[in-house]
C-alpha cells in the first residue's frame, strides 16, 4: 500500500513540476492548507475547529459539482 501512495506522489510531482499552471495552483492549494492549519492551531479547541475546517472542505468540494 505504501508502495502505490509512493508512487502517486511522485507522479504527482513531476507533473506539478513540468507544468507552470499546475505549480501556480499547487502553491495556491498549500496556502490554504496553512492557513487553515494556523486557524486550527490558533483555536481554543482544536479537533473543533478541524471538524469546521473539514466541514467547510467538504462543502467546497460539494459545490464544485
């Protein structure tokens, strides 16, 4: 299992890396990653706010369809 994972990531990157509009929205989807994470870590209640963060991914990905 953690062959075929490993083998997906490194497809992954060296797509994201030959092309310039993939890196544009890779960069783009880690800064939301972080800043998500900076929220979470902010918060008094942790898994509280990563369970509205997860929400909120969600319902992106809902919308999107």
């Amino acid at each position: 299992m953690a062959f075929l994972l490993r083998h997906i990531v490194k497809f992954a990157a060296r797509k994201i890396a030959a092309d310039p509009v993939a890196r544009d929205q890779a960069t783009r989807a880690a800064r939301g990653v972080a800043r998500e994470v900076k929220q979470i870590a902010k918060d008094e209640d942790p898994a509280k706010a990563a369970g509205r963060a997860m929400r909120r991914a969600l319902d992106k990905l809902n919308s999107a369809d």
